[in-house]
C-alpha cells in the first residue's frame, strides 16, 4: 500500500463528505460549544496547511497546522476513515504534520481533542509522539470535555517521512 500526503489548496474531491463525517463522529461526544472542529472554509482560510491522505483514489486521513504564534501552531482535524483506523495512518499523518512544522521552523505544537472514551485512541497516539497534557491555550477555556496537550520540537532529526509517499 502506498499512501500520497498532500497539502490542499483548494477544494479537493470528497474532502467536504470526509470532514461533515468528521464532525459527525464527535456528535454524541461533548455539547456543540466544547466541539472545536474547523469548517472546510476555516481549514482553506490562508495561514492554515490542510494535508490529506490517499490510498490511490481513497481520501483515508487528514490532518492540519494553524498558526497560533509566532514558532507555535495547533493542530486540526486529524482523522483517518472509520475503516482503516489501526493501520498506522493516523500516525503517518502525524508525523508528515510534525516533519512539516519542523522544515518551517515551528517550535511548539498544541492540540484540543476531546477527553470523552470515544478520543482514547487519539490520546495515546499523541503521547506516543511526545505530546504531554497542558493548559488551555490560545483563546481556549478549561472545559471538562477537553484535553489540551503540547509538545516542543526540537531540532533533533525529523520523526517521520518528510511527507511525500509513505509505504506501510
């Protein structure tokens, strides 16, 4: 399997079907004002570096990088499609965002996921990489339904591929 990380510029081919499912899937998780989800618009806005995943045809993860400060971005809308989570995706989406901020000089990292069970995953694959449990940052609030974690990047050799073409 060969998996193609590529930056969007623009609308891409099933990204809109692909992020509405990504809203979906945290429906049930936290009340509307504690899911923090990005719009398809929001993630275009300019600043913001949107990557998608492809199996061939098949849009399987995205991922994004939005600036927060200077040398300090968050990260957005990570996701892999339902049927392919454990296949080592979301960490090769991870790791292209991350060998990204790098090249760019980025320092720091941060993230909200959610804290319900439904997020388990997505908080262990971050530990796995380095991230570490934080405050709120940026224009967040403590809330009960989030879980905020950060990680300082280092000028050590990237973690990962450099995000052209991943084999896995």
């Amino acid at each position: 399997m060969s998996i193609l990380i590529d930056r969007v510029a623009g609308p891409t081919p099933g990204l809109a079907a692909f992020l509405l499912a990504h809203h979906d899937d945290m429906a049930g998780t936290a009340p509307p004002e504690s899911q923090h989800a990005l719009s398809l618009d929001r993630l275009l806005a300019p600043g913001v570096r949107l990557f998608v995943a492809r199996d061939g045809d098949d849009l399987v993860a995205t991922g994004a990088l939005a600036p927060l400060a200077e040398g300090h971005e968050e990260l957005k809308s990570m996701r892999t499609e339902p049927a392919r989570r454990g296949q080592g995706l979301g960490r090769a989406m991870l790791d292209a965002l991350l060998a990204d901020a790098r090249s760019r000089g980025t320092r720091r990292i941060s993230l909200e996921t959610g804290s319900a069970e439904f997020f388990r995953p997505a908080h262990a694959l971050y530990a796995r990489a380095g991230f570490v449990e934080c405050a709120p940052f940026g224009s967040y609030l403590p809330d009960p339904h989030s879980t905020f974690m950060t990680v300082e990047l280092g000028d050590e050799a990237q973690s990962g591929p450099s995000g052209a073409i991943m084999e896995g």
